[in-house]
C-alpha cells in the first residue's frame, strides 16, 4: 500500500482524486489538507460533497507548518491540487521529505521560468526545479514518470489537444509554418469550486473565453514543438472537454500514416480510436478516464479534422495523476 | 406616457423589468438607481445584460439621498426591485413624493407586521403601511390596485400558486380541514444575481430547500385563507416555476365544479387553461407573461391534481407589476 | 464465477447492467440478447454505447428460440430488461432451465394479477408464476431473496419512494386514512431509449405526466401496505429521480420516533440520511448506487417532509439488480 | 396590412415565423399550411406549441393541390417552411400566382445546380429560377431584396458566419490562399421537430457532426467568395449558435481596419459588436432577432479569432424572414 496525501482536497479536482485514491486497491489517503486559512478544515470531505458519503468521511486538515513538515512521515506520494503559486512553493519542502510530488497545478510545467510571469502573474519561486519536473502525460512518458521525484500533471486542454496532436507531429504529418486550431469547449468544473458571477448558473451558456492569451497555449505549443492557435470556450455542462482540431497536412500525407500515427495507442484502455464516421461526446468520457479521437481527411485540401474527448477533472487531472502514481511507484493498474 | 423609475435595476427582476418598461409604447424608463455601494453604478444596463444592448442602453444611478428625492420630479411611479428591508424603508419617502409605487419585494405583502422577524429577520419599519398596501395578483384585485398608491407585487411561487387555488378556495371546493400540497420547482434566476455556491453551476442540480419554513407559506396561506404545506425546489434550468399541488376536494365536488371555477380564466391572455390531458412544461411559459393550469380529478379519493406554470421572473415578478402599473394607470393593455 | 445473461441488452437499463456485471469480479457476462427484430443485432454492446469501448464489447444476440433455449447452458442467472409482457412470457421458459430470474420490468411485480390489464394493457400470461416471485427491494428482504427463484426488481419510482417510506409505515408512523403524498421528478433516461416527440431534447422540460394513473402508483401502494397520491413528473436531465413526499404523521410521532426508523439503514453503504439541514441533490446521486434520504417535521402541524434521491437506472434498476444477484448467489460483496 | 401564408407551418422555424408574422402590426398570417400526410392538419397551431394559445390558434390546413392555387388569392407574399426539395417544386407555381416567395430551405440558396445532386441528394427541378433566387442576407442584401420575386432566405450557419466574415472580405482583409476555420455549435432546435435518436435528449452532448462535409460549408464559400473549413458541432441546449472563426489575416491588417469593416454595422439594430473583452454567449441572442459579433487579433502572428452568436431559429431563420419580408414590401421596420 502506497500511502499518498492531497494538498488542496476540498476543491474538485482534490475531491475527485481523493475519491480515486480511496478506492484503489494499492493505494491508501493519508491526509487530505487545505489552506489554514480554509473554512472548511475539520470538515469531512463527504460533508461538501454528499456522494462522497461513506467513500471519503476523511476530514480535512489544516496546512500548518507542523503538518506540512509531517507529511513525509506517513505517505511516500503527495498530490498538490492548490494554486499554480502555492504548488511552486511547497514542492522543495515536499521534496526534501523525501515525498513523489504530483503537481497537479501549472507550477511546473514549462522548463522556461519566463512563462510564470506572462502567463501566471507570478516569478517562479524554484526555477531550478523546472528542469527536474517530468511532465506527465501518461501515455508519452512512462519512462520519465517511473523515474520522476516531481511530476507536473497535464493542463485538461493539453491533454485532450496533445493526445490528438502528438501523433501527428512525432510522425512530421503536419505542414510545416502551419498553425493547426484548436477550438475546445470545457465544462464549468474546470473553472474551479469558487463561486463567481462568470460561474453563477444563469450566466453559463457556450461562450469562448481567454482568446488569444490563455496559457495552455504555450504549455501546448511547448510539449507539441508546434506553434498552434488554441481558443477556449466554456460550455453549460459540468464535466468534459472537447477540442475539435483543423490541421494542414504535410504534401503526401494520406489516410494510411493518419491511421498508423494513431495506431500507437492501441490497446491502450485510455486513449481509444473511434470507428469511422463516430464522432465523440462530452457526455460519453464524463466522468470516465478516458479519451476518444476521432478524425477525416479532406483529400483536395489536405486538412485534416481530429476531435478528442475527456473528462476535464478526469484524464484532465485526477485520474491522470493516478496513472502517474501507478506509473512512478510501479503498480498493477499501471501501463 | 407615464414615466417610471426602477430601483434596484441591475438585479436580475430590475432588468427584466426595464426592459418591459422600456418597449411599452405608453411607458417610458425615467431611470435606473443602484445602491450607493453598486460596482455597476455609472454602467449602461446592457454593459451587465447583453441582450438589452440597443434596447436598455441607460446607465444605473447611484441612488444618493439627492436622486432619491428628485424621483418624483420626474416620475409618476416607482418600481422597487431591491431587498425586503430596503423596499420597506424606502417606499414612505417615495409616496410622500407622490409617486405611486410597485414593490416587487416581500416588503409589502403582510398586513401583520410579525411576520417579518419571524420569517424575514428584520422588524418592519413602517407597519401603518401594510394595512395601505393592495396585494397585486393582477387577476384578482384589478379594482383595488386600480386606486392603490402602494402594490406590493406577490411572490413568484405565490403567483403560481394562488393563480391555481384561489378559484378552489372562492367555490368553497377544498375540503374543510385538509392541507394542500404545494409542490415547486424554480430556475435559478428566483436566486438572484449575486453569486453564491449554491448558485454554482457544478452545484446546482434538483433539491428541496426552505422545507417547512419558507417564507412563502405564510404569503400563500394568508392570501388564500386555507393552511397549506409548500415545498420549495431549485431545478436546474434558468427561468420559470412549476408548482404541483394536491387537493383533498370537499365532498361532492365533480369536475363540473372545477370546470367552472377555472372557468373564471377564459378569456384571459395571462392565465390559460390547457385542453383535457395536456400538463404545462416550464419552457412553454419561459419568457412569457403567461400563466398555463391543468388540473385532474380522482373520483374514487376526491383527489385533484393541479399544476401550474410560470416565467418566475415575468408573470412571477416584472410582467406581473407591469401588469398592476396598466391596470393602475388605465393604460390599453390593462385587462 | 457466476455466469449471467441479459435479455434486452440494448436499452439503458441492459446497458447499465451489463457493464456493472461485466466489472464485477465474482460475476460473468455470460450473453447479451436482442430482439429477432432488432436492428442492432451482431454489434458489440459498445457500437450503441461508446463509453464501454474496451468494457463491453460484447456482440448483442438476436433472441431466437434456439439461442433462448441454450441459456440455460452457460448461465446461472439471467436478467430481464425487457418490456412487461415479453418478460412475462419469458419467464417460465427461463425457470424451467433452471435459470434464476431478475426481472427488471413490471412483469413480476404484483401479485394481484388484475393488477396488469388495468395498468399494463395486457393479460398476465402465467399468474400462478406472481406468487412465486419475490420483489427485489434488496434493503427490505434479503431472506426472500437469497431463497427466490424469480426476483421482480422494484420500479425506479417505487424503489425512491418506499425506501423513505417503508421505515414509517413499518414504525406504524403514518396518521391513519392519511395519504401520502409523492412528487417526484425522473431523468429522461427513465423513458428508455427509443425516440419520441416527448423525449425529444426540445421538447423536454420539467413537467408533470401520468398523473392520478401511473402504475407505479399500485406498485408502490402494494409494497407499502398504504394508500398515497403519486405524482410523477419528467425532468430536464438525464439520471436520477428526486422524490419529495408529505406525510401526515400519526398523533405523538416525535422526531426521536423518526431517527430512530430512519435508523435501520445505519451502517448501509447503499442508503445513507443526510446530516441534518442537508438536503438530496439528484447530481449527488446520478451514477452511483445510493440512495439520499433527508427528513423534516412540522412539530405544530405534525407534517413530515422526506425527499429520497436515487439514479432511476442504478438503483432505480441495474445496480438494484446486481445487489439482488448478489443476495442471491451469496457473493461478497451482498450485504 | 400585407397577407402572408406560410408552408410546412407545423415545424420549429415555421411555428417562429407564424408567430412573428401574427403579432407584426403590418403583417397578417392569411394561412398556415402542412403536407396532406401530415397527421397535423386541422390542428390549430398552439395545440402543437403550447406556448402560442391565444397568440396563434390558426388551425393548420393540408396543402391540397386545390388549396395550394388558392393561395395567391388572399396572400402577396408565401414563406417555405418546407423540405429543400418540396421547397423548389412548389416555388415555380407559388411565382406563377403572383405571390413573392421566401424560401427558407436550402432549395434556391445557389446559382450553380450541381451543388443539388452533390449535397442536397436531388437533381434541382427548376434549375432556371436559381438566377433568379436573391440569397436574402438581410444587411448585405436589401436592394436586391426589395426587387425580388423569390428569396433564399440564409441557412443558420451560413448567417452567423457571413455576418462575421463578409466585412473582412468585402475589405479584403483575408491572406490569400489561407483557409478561414469556422468552428460552430448548434442548439438542438438546428435539427428540426422529427424525432430521431440523434436529437433523443439522453444522447444529445456536445459533438461534432457533419465534419468536412456539410451543405453549408460550399454556401459560406459561395457568398464570401472564399474557401472555409467549416465544422458544425450539436450543443446540449435548445436555441442558438456560435461560430467563432480563426482568420489569418493579410500583411499589414490591423486593428483599425478590423474596426473599420466592422463598422459598418454601426446603427444596425440587429448586427451589433460587443465592447472589447466581451464575447458572445448563446443565451445573450437566443430568442432574440440579433447576432452579436466580437473579435480579436493577435499581432504577433496575424491571426484574428471573431466570434458570431445568434438563434439559429429567429436570425438564422424565421427572423430574417421577417426581415426581408419587410425589406420586400417597404414596411415601417424595415432597414
């Protein structure tokens, strides 16, 4: 039994990992923490959400520095579900524990610090770390991540946008000087637990949002080697993404090197092809820790169109986390 | 054209409510306060409510002790879309300027005066001006709002409610002693706009609230004259209500009975009866001034099943005052 | 290794179960049968239902008389989810190779066989079978059904209903000549998988139907040994059914009488009470196989509240199923 | 008063256009026609659309080979409601009467006939009128409008993404040779009134369909003069589109002349740009007669990111109509 502890367990993405980790065989939850500053410490997490009921009755514990610094003497993972800020900042008294750490934030996803503060509003504290963290899109780096002290979890959009795009660009499929765009639709979960009037149910209804500026951009542009135009949008359903995805093809790409670049993943029980002519829905990765894609060609134009569907808390967070534990300490389920 | 001021403009009641005011060829919008302490202060109505863009593009005033009392100059009515304690404070400055005034609050609605600690948690300020207050179901009190200088417009579920039970309790048809049940379900919008989890998005789904201690009880029951026991839900849809309720009939009620006490409606183009075994759905009156009822009988039990349907925001709030601000001005659309 | 069959695989309820039994690690999906007439025969369960790619891609088998006739052979349970009358006209077949039933329609519900013409529209082909089968309410009978040959799986509603029902009547806490009165809302999912104008996506929003007939009323009057006033109503989502119920309680019922009915499912992983002041949401629910119970009195009044919240197609149907499968075949994870 | 009849009345965009036309001061609804197989004939209008009792009651009339000549004896103008190929086999006798004929299907949206058989599945009947036809985009149009005997009223897709993209060509803003990328989501409402698994509410969630392939794409292409990649998606809401579009735009374009295109809406009651840093939400035009338009330019790279939201019912339909119906006739509100 792996013994893992999640730092900022009460939001959504924390709650839904606290629930994987709870329900895995090999895994244990050894803590679950929030903010000192949290009203909601001493609380079970099931008392915030009541489907948690007799799964997670775990209370949740204030982030003193006594608890802090007593992490390490339980678990041997840590999940940090906090602030892009407060994860870069926690992680070297995590790591000095001795502890996996599991970033679940942007803390450490870019090697360039400079991005911290275009894109994030803040300097990187640790800088030094960013060379060291692996980031841990599943499916590309079982390597990295089985030999990985720090593991910076995917963003949800990259993760829906890169399981499309690698494929593609590992094999040269795409034009070069092309820019392929990404128009993806997430559900509220993936703006947070907070309340706000952007969030208040009457105000919901599909809009796109960060246009041109939002920093999964770079984070995708970074682990594809491509430059692309990602355009975000918040759709009025809890839980799911979409990314619909137009790209120029390279001269002389045909059907057959689209079907060999996606053929890589299978087998896979997470990433999954659709038959020709199914198209995914939001509804059908809700919930679930898996991605679909789907794609066709535009013979004349040499435009292809792939689709890719998750579940945004899921494989867009908690559930790709966990294949990182597995992963990184070796376990069944792993891949 | 009669000129009418709203305030408490940039709620959600107050919007819809202008721009009511504002297409009525008769009416004209003389202006929009806000509270003193409003962000929105200074803003167009449409820079909050896009789809008012061209259509209410007047900006919110502050409403400062000087604006407060220069209404009147202007304006032969005023619309309160504020707090149950707000309305209550404001509206004696308001008629002392002679303006007839529409309180679309729960400020008004009890001639006893000790409802409101025990159900609104604040001693009324004015109780000498509850006995003044003419309660403003359209249908049934044109008369007395005609002369009124003061309409407190009812509540949304009262609307849907009483639209339904007050012919019942007139024909003397519920049963001496029973209790109705009083089913409903609301769209978010009853709420209010300012942000809250409860409101959330990722939070709202069916779920009872105020069980056996909503404030609406005591509005339905006092205007009905008959106890009842009210339920109140919040569904997860943005505009209208459906209330549900079950009747133990007195004793040799038939269904002639019930047609003619429904009967009273025809000819009525906000309260509509639908044919025999058609039920109302909350979008078939989203967004309309109208009220649709259908009801049916258990002959063996002396059951009947009544339901009712409205826009919560229209025929439960603004349409409805806009109707009691016709029928108080004799304008054309008054019924 | 318990070998199990579903006979009507393709809809959402034999979709829910296969999958649930194709998880469970003591049960095997031993043959997913269609209708000789169905269009989806020979495609894997998972063509119909992208989500159970790589779960369930089980082939879906026309039910000829040769393949029925052979069930028997590889299985030792089967499941029924098909329409009333075919399962009534399977069953005896099924039996009499030794098969144990679930029935998961109205087939085996009633043993007052009258019961069917009235409310289902047909003739009840084999009466004698209505006394044989046990109703699979899984909390309130698992001697019966551990011991059951044929195993009528409770109704969605019914199941709401009397699981917040049942502990009152039980406790004889129900006033005398009282009627109960229920309101729920059902998911579209609950009207099954075939396209209609009624659960058409436009067509969809909150409602009443059935009102004063809807067989599960009888079904629900039956088990509870109790007169109510059922109410369905359709609601704009896809799972779970919230059910809200009025009861008039008996003189002198406090509410330590009613902690300690609503007591008996302490310890239940499957039917949990709220804390006090929390109400069940349907979300909470929606894909899982809980129940949420919630309870409120009106000391002066002696009126109860009790809102029951489960998922129309797990509780409500398959997980209900599994639990009955699992009671019945004395498997570990029965309670 | 101008008399107009509308056909295929019974459907989403003809019970919008009938109510339109009914409650315009200058119109009046002389007829409302459904085909002979309809199991719809002789109901009145508001038995299928609840929400039209007492707005529209006329009944519908079968569209006998007699009732279909007797139409230009008490209407001027005719509205086509109907299937694209019903829609060009009545067109030529609906002329011969007299009538101005507004088709609102795809029958007579393009000069060349060969896109019939290509896209729409049927060799065109009358292949002459095709030059005839006016393409009926309102605001870009009205000249040609108010001399035409037959208008092709827009499709929805094209509308919402002609309106943002016509100024950028028209002021050859647009790289040559590059390949605008409209990504569009759909209300339900886009599919029509027939029932169909696709449109089932459990299986409608955001989705692509139609990808590299659909009709509307080469009428986009046709009325900007250039190539698209067009991808339509089905969104989980009733009313309304989005299309937001990524353009790459010539060498030295920038803001000001982005402004200046676009400023030719300015004083359009209908066509409006939002103030910079808003974007268009769905429920901000759904029932509306409006398109909201924002946009944004990356500098850097040359790329604009426009968005275009109306209802796909109202501008993308039956409100443009509207709209060169009284274009055509001179009336009041015409622009």
């Amino acid at each position: 039994m792996i013994q893992v502890a999640v730092i900022g367990g009460s939001g959504y993405t924390g709650a839904v990992l606290a629930k994987l980790i709870a329900s895995h065989p090999q895994l244990s939850l050894s803590g679950l923490y929030v903010s000192e500053a949290s009203q909601d410490q001493g609380k079970p997490l099931s008392s915030l959400y009541p489907e948690l009921l007799g799964l997670v009755d775990l209370a949740l514990t204030p982030l003193t520095e006594g608890n802090l610094q007593a992490i390490g003497q339980q678990a041997q993972a840590v999940c940090l579900a906090t602030e892009h800020q407060i994860s870069a900042e926690l992680a070297p008294q995590l790591l000095a524990q001795g502890l996996v750490v599991f970033d679940l934030s942007g803390g450490h996803r870019f090697e360039d610090a400079e991005v911290y503060p275009q894109f994030y509003g803040f300097e990187h504290p640790q800088p030094a770390l960013l060379n060291e963290a692996v980031y841990g899109l599943a499916e590309w780096a079982p390597e990295a991540i089985a030999q990985a002290q720090l593991v910076a979890v995917p963003g949800c959009y990259p993760t829906a946008s890169l399981l499309a795009l690698k494929p593609l660009a590992q094999a040269g499929l795409i034009a070069n000087g092309s820019l392929p765009v990404i128009n993806a639709v997430s559900g509220v979960s993936g703006a947070g637990r907070k309340a706000s009037q952007t969030t208040s149910f009457c105000n919901v209804s599909l809009t796109p949002y960060g246009v041109l500026g939002h920093r999964h951009q770079p984070e995708i542009e970074t682990q594809l080697g491509h430059d692309v135009v990602f355009t975000p949008h918040l759709g009025a359903f809890k839980r799911g993404i979409l990314a619909t995805i137009t790209v120029a093809l390279a001269d002389g790409v045909n059907d057959q090197d689209l079907a060999e670049a996606y053929g890589q993943y299978e087998g896979s029980d997470k990433v999954q092809l659709l038959p020709a002519g199914q198209w995914p829905k939001v509804d059908d990765v809700a919930g679930t820790d898996r991605c679909l894609l789907a794609w066709k060609r535009d013979e004349q134009r040499q435009i292809l169109v792939v689709a890719s569907a998750i579940d945004n808390l899921m494989k867009g967070a908690a559930s790709q986390a966990l294949q990182c534990i597995l992963i990184r300490f070796n376990l069944g389920g792993a891949q």
